[in-house]
C-alpha cells in the first residue's frame, strides 16, 4: 500500500536580543522559550518508536542559548527577577508591575490563583499613571511573589514531572523565597545548556533532521538585491538607496553553517530561508555552500510554475493541480544552472496548528487533520492516478503557538504524534532521507521571487519605515567600508565587531515591527535596538554617530486596532461598494497580525462599522479565495452587548453560504430572522437599534466571530461540533456610542 509522508518542519527562532557592546539582553524571551519549548519540542519524539520530524534551529538562537547557559548572560527582566525586593526602586516596581504578566493570560497565568490575584490586584488595564499609584499597594511578598511567576509560568509541564523542587514550588503557590527564585534562575540556565545537545543526540539516532537559516535570520534575497521586490509588487515603493550585497548573503550563509558544524560535527543538509524568503539569486549561494534542500510555501509554488513553460497549459493550483504542492523538485538557477532540492508547505495545515487548532480539543483537532491528510492521499493518489510518492510539508513556527493551547500543547502534540504513527496511510520522514530516495521528476527553472507571506517581500519592505530602516543601514555599511579603506592598519577585533553589528541589523526581525502588519507593545523597543546596532559601528570606531539613529523610526502611535465613525452613514444593503463614499466615514477595523506569529488565511479581511440616526450598519469583507467545501460549512457571528451590561448579549447569526437572511438571537434565546443582509464583494447589513434596545447615547461593544461546523464520524455515530476559526478582535472589543442628537455638532469639522 502506498503512503503519504508527512514531513513536519518546525523553525525554532528568537531576534537576536543582544548589544554586543554592553553585553546585555534587550528582552527575556530566548530565555522564557527555552523553559517553555526548545528542550520539549525536540524531546517528546523520543516517545514515538515510528516518529521523525524536522527542526530548523537559527545559529542566532543557538549563540544565545549557550550565553544563557554558560556565560551568565543578563537582562533586565532576569536582573529584576534575582534583584532581592529590599532592593528595588520604585522604578523598578514599576517596570515589573507593567512587565511581568506578559504571557497569555488564558493558559499561563489564570490557571494559577496566586498568579491571577497578583493580576487583579494590579488590574488589567493600567496607565503608566496607575502604576505609579498601585506599587504602595503591593507588598514586599506580593513584589517576591510575582517575581516568582513571572517565570515560573512558563516552564513546560514536562519540567514539573521530571523535577521534585520545580513541581513543589508550583503546589506553594504564594510565600516563596530569594532561594526560590536562585534556584529557578539556575534551572533556566540548566535548561538552556540541554537544548543543543538533545537536538544533537536525536539527529545522531535518526529521529530528527537539523537544518539551519542564514545566521542572523536576514531575508538573503532582499541582500542579494532589493529591486527584486518589484517582480513580487510592480507597485512597490522601493529604499532610496538600493542595497545589493550579495557578499553579505554569502558570510551570513557561511556562519551559519560553521555554527552548525561546530556543534552538530557535519555539515547540514538543509536550510528554511528566512521566512520562506526565495529568489533565484539565492541557489548558487546555498549550492555553493554544501546546501542540499530548502523549502518555501505553496504559493511560489504556485507563481513559480506559471512562468515555466512545463506547465503552460496547467490551471496551477485549480481543481487538478493541487496535486503539485505534494512534490519534491529541483530549482535551478537560469544562468549558472546550479541546483537545488526544493519542497513547498501546506499552508492550511500549518495555519490550522499555529492559528485554529488552539481553540479546539487535542481529538478533535487532530481528528480534522486526519481527514485532511485522508482527504489528500485520496486526492493524489486515487484521483489524480499520481504514481510517485506524494509528501506533505508541514512547516510552521516551532515555539510561539503553544502558548495558546492549553497545557502548552502536549495534549494535542502526543493525539498527533499517536496518530501519525498509527494510521497505516501516513509515515513521517526526514527531509533528506525522503529526497535522497526520491528524485524529482521536475525542474523549476523560474523560481518566483517572494516568502511565506503572499508571495512578496511586503512585510520587510515598501513601507516608509522600512525602507527607512534599509536606508540608515545602507548609509551604516558603507560609512564602515569608506572607514576601513582609508584606516589600513585596523585592529582586525574591531572590524569583525563591527561587521557583526551590521549583519546582526541585516537580520529580518526589525522590518517585522515596522510598518503596519505586526503590532507588539515592545515595537519602540525593536526601533531602538536596530538603530542601537548601527550605533554601534561607530562607537567601536570611536567616530561620531548620525543624528537621525538617535530619531526612532517606528511612528509613536498607539496600536491603531479601529477608528470610530466620523459621520452617520446609510448604506445601501445590497454587498457591493455602490460608491466610494458610501462606507467614506465609517469606523473601521483593520485585521492586523499581533505578535510573532502571521495567518496567511484569514478569512475575513476588514471590518466596517456604522450608523444613521436608527441603525447600526456592518460591513465584513472577506477573503475571496475561500474553497467551497470551506465555505458552505462557515458562518459569522456579530457579539453586540451594552458596555453598562455585561449580561445581555445579542447575537448576530448568518450562514456564509445562500446568505439571505440573517437570525438575531436575544439575551433570553428568542429568535427572529431579518432580511437586511446582502453579500457580493462584501457582506453588508442592517440592525435597528430598537431590536437590541439601545437609546442615543449608550456605549455599544461587539465583535465578530467565523465558526465552522464540522462533522465527526465514530462508527455509525455523527456528530456536529462547531469550532471558533477567528475572532475580531481577538481578546477584547470594538466600543462605540449609539448617535445622539449632538453627534454631528460633536463631529463636524470644516
């Protein structure tokens, strides 16, 4: 019988958190991700005879580990941690009553009492101001306390059953010691310094493959050459200063893989791009260097195919050539003809652990993505006749996610990892081994240029900040090579310092906070560490340094989730943009991307809000690109409550599919079917405020949510379970005010 494999990637990455200059850590997150994912992630395969899996562990990420470990590396958060609370400042108090509650708040911090009173004693939502305030209220033993949990909540379950100390002091709860605290730092440290060598242990016996990115995470195709954004987005506005440093590509590429040899004691084999990010100016780079495989996603997969002329008279990616996303190829470059093995990711699988899966039970998340997998070996092989082993890459963020499954995912990971290796249609492969006995049968000889993210580079440059920020290090480097050339006899110390903070500022982590896809409250924090990096280079040079790398780049807005209506509005309900003023002076939400992590299938895209002088008007636009199995099984719901009444919620109902009418479901479970819905380009709706008993003035909340009803299968036994897929916005509300008679005098302006 034929098997799928199902290669599963998992990239391990943390930025480069270091000033190398004051030998001190920016954030504590290398740190608070080592107790929590790195060791397990790579150990719990040891429990699975059949088991293999991928990690792609960044040399960046490695060097910080081992300075945790061995070199007694510091930042404030663990200095505040060890600081004895005799000791601290008010300023300090501060900085931990504002810092140290920053996990998810869900799975890491209300499951522990002494940890959710800590939070409530401070409050959720607290000023700068309110702070100041609230340290008189905090004890030395409440100061002690959190100092406990803020690190305590994020070692990995696996930590509590394997060490007697660490579980005890999650059972003590409250009343904890400066020797608990001593002895958690030492742990951490401990931990750190058993990440490399059990990664190293398993590769040896088979169970895992070790591939490596650039060394400090740069987009090697944007330092090849930056004018290549233009293929990916003709519309592209591009830095001034055009950055083409194909040498720096090539030293990032070879770092890597000395840190990898150093410690792995042969060469890798493969290598993830930062952030999927190809171009065909990379393959000579990677070929030359030793490099056997790379991998990117589906969708320049999908370009890629269209301009070869293999494929001509495929419709890439319709209904028949899906089938190619489940191939192993070789890439070569068009003019050297240098080669290289390539495999594409499933994006919805991957999207579907990092984003969806959280929200559902280990079985039934796992039991969906078993009828994926089915769904595919019945597609290729039976379907489509295809006669060649067929494999599924399933790439995704290695660390971030877990945070949001309960138990920090090793329920669903083992209801996995059981599957995989107990359904005789699947077998889980190394990458090299798979591609070692399997020759692809076709050549990609005109590799789209793009990433991860919609096949384009618009993530890290475009935006006025990023090429900002492309610009500062162009005019960086150069001033250092202009420096060396005329400076002969240099301190060869110096200058490989100085090289090293330019490539650290090449890494692709401080464009992922510029512009306006990702938001994080640390986003000033970013700003300051790249420009710091570029400091650097002239104070180790003892030389003066710009006055613009003393200016952030990142703009002091406050995260811009929605902007409130500016005037009433009367749509007309018939899902289609009638005019460009239609929706003009509506309130709007954009759908952005908070955090490290990035879902590439949102199903919706952006959200609209208004209202006239009796009704309150929603627009939704959706992702067009829905598949129709998809879709019938989809619907939205709009959460509508008082903000002065928590306990009446009004619920907005509509199927996606055959949308006609929608149902308004009351605070007592009555019903009512109204016919103000339309959807075409958009959907579009109507709800009086009279149904939801609003009057002028009163302050509204909602949100919207998409939920998809799936059906399970035990035996003869079929269930309908209905699983959340997004929620906007994700963990709090839109607030706005029922229009009053003065609204318009309020918010009218010449």
């Amino acid at each position: 019988m034929k098997k799928l494999y199902i290669a599963i990637l998992y990239h391990q990455h943390q930025p480069y958190y270091k000033d190398p200059i004051e030998n001190y850590y920016h954030f504590p997150w290398v740190r608070f991700h080592a107790i929590k994912d790195y060791y397990d992630m790579a150990a719990i395969v040891s429990k699975f005879e059949k088991l293999k899996i991928n990690i792609n562990l960044v040399p960046s990420l490695i060097v910080q580990l081992e300075d945790y470990a061995f070199n007694n590396a510091m930042d404030k958060d663990l200095e505040l941690t060890i600081k004895n609370v005799d000791d601290l400042t008010d300023e300090d108090k501060i900085y931990i009553l504002e810092n140290f509650f920053r996990c998810n708040w869900n799975t890491m911090l209300y499951i522990y009492p002494r940890y959710t009173e800590l939070l409530e004693k401070r409050g959720k939502m607290v000023s700068r101001e309110d702070l100041n305030r609230k340290i008189k209220f905090f004890a030395k033993q409440d100061f002690l306390d959190l100092q406990v949990w803020a690190n305590l909540a994020w070692f990995d379950p696996m930590w509590r059953d394997e060490d007697k100390i660490l579980d005890d002091l999650f059972k003590k709860q409250k009343g904890f010691t400066q020797e608990d605290k001593e002895f958690i730092v030492k742990k951490q440290r401990e931990i750190c310094s058993k990440i490399v060598p059990i990664h190293k242990k398993l590769q040896d016996e088979g169970k895992i493959e070790v591939s490596v990115t650039p060394f400090y995470h740069p987009i090697l195709p944007l330092l090849c050459d930056t004018s290549k954004a233009r293929i990916s987005n003709p519309q592209i506005t591009l830095p001034s200063i055009h950055f083409s440093h194909t040498e720096d590509a090539k030293v990032q590429v070879e770092n890597a893989i000395k840190c990898y040899k150093e410690r792995f004691g042969r060469n890798p084999a493969g290598l993830w791009p930062a952030e999927g990010s190809v171009s065909e100016d990379i393959i000579p780079i990677l070929a030359s260097a030793g490099i056997k495989w790379i991998a990117t996603d589906e969708e320049i997969l999908k370009n890629s195919l269209r301009n070869n002329p293999e494929f001509n008279n495929e419709i890439v990616f319709g209904n028949v050539t899906k089938k190619y996303v489940y191939k192993n190829y070789k890439v070569r470059h068009p003019t050297t003809s240098d080669e290289l093995n390539i495999i594409f990711r499933d994006r919805e699988l991957a999207d579907n652990i990092g984003f969806i899966y959280s929200k559902w039970s280990a079985k039934d998340a796992v039991k969906d993505i078993e009828n994926r997998l089915t769904n595919i070996y019945n597609y290729v092989y039976k379907q489509q006749n295809v006669t060649e082993d067929a494999i599924v890459s399933i790439i995704l963020d290695g660390e971030n996610c877990w945070e949001y499954y309960p138990n920090d995912g090793i329920d669903f990971l083992n209801e996995f990892y059981t599957m995989l290796t107990t359904n005789p249609l699947f077998e889980t492969v190394l990458i090299s081994e798979f591609l070692n006995s399997h020759e692809p049968k076709h050549i990609i000889k005109n590799l789209w240029p793009g990433s991860w993210i919609n096949a384009n580079y618009n993530v890290w440059i475009g935006h006025p900040e990023d090429n900002l920020a492309w610009d500062y290090l162009s005019k960086t480097r150069k001033f250092l090579v202009d420096y060396i050339d005329k400076h002969h006899n240099m301190d060869k110390s110096k200058i490989d310092l100085c090289w090293e903070s330019i490539y650290i500022a090449e890494g692709s982590d401080w464009c992922w906070w510029y512009g306006e896809e990702h938001y994080t409250p640390d986003n000033m924090g970013f700003d300051y560490l790249f420009r710091k990096h570029l400091k650097n280079v002239y104070k180790i040079l003892n030389e003066p340094e710009p006055e613009y790398l003393n200016l952030p780049i990142k703009g002091h807005l406050k995260k811009p989730e929605y902007f409130l209506p500016k005037d009433l509005i009367n749509p007309i309900i018939d899902g289609k943009i009638t005019n460009y003023f239609e929706w003009l002076l509506s309130g709007r939400y954009g759908i952005r991307q908070a955090g490290a992590l990035h879902q590439t299938t949102n199903i919706i895209c952006g959200i609209f809000f208004g209202f006239d002088m009796k009704n309150l008007f929603f627009r939704i636009d959706y992702n067009h690109e829905i598949k129709k199995d998809i879709a019938s099984s989809l619907f939205f719901n709009i959460y509508i409550k008082r903000k002065d009444n928590t306990g009446n919620i009004y619920q907005i109902k509509f199927q996606f599919e055959d949308l006609v009418k929608y149902e308004l479901i009351y605070p007592d479970s009555t019903k009512q079917e109204l016919n103000y819905i339309a959807k075409d380009k958009v959907i579009e709706l109507k709800l009086p405020f009279s149904l939801i008993n609003s009057q002028p003035g009163c302050d509204l909340q909602f949100y919207v949510s998409v939920n998809r009803t799936v059906q399970n299968s035990t035996g003869e036994i079929f269930e309908i379970k209905t699983y959340e897929l997004e929620r906007w916005p994700e963990n709090n509300y839109i607030e706005l005010s029922q229009p009053d008679e003065n609204f318009i005098k309020r918010n009218w302006t010449i």
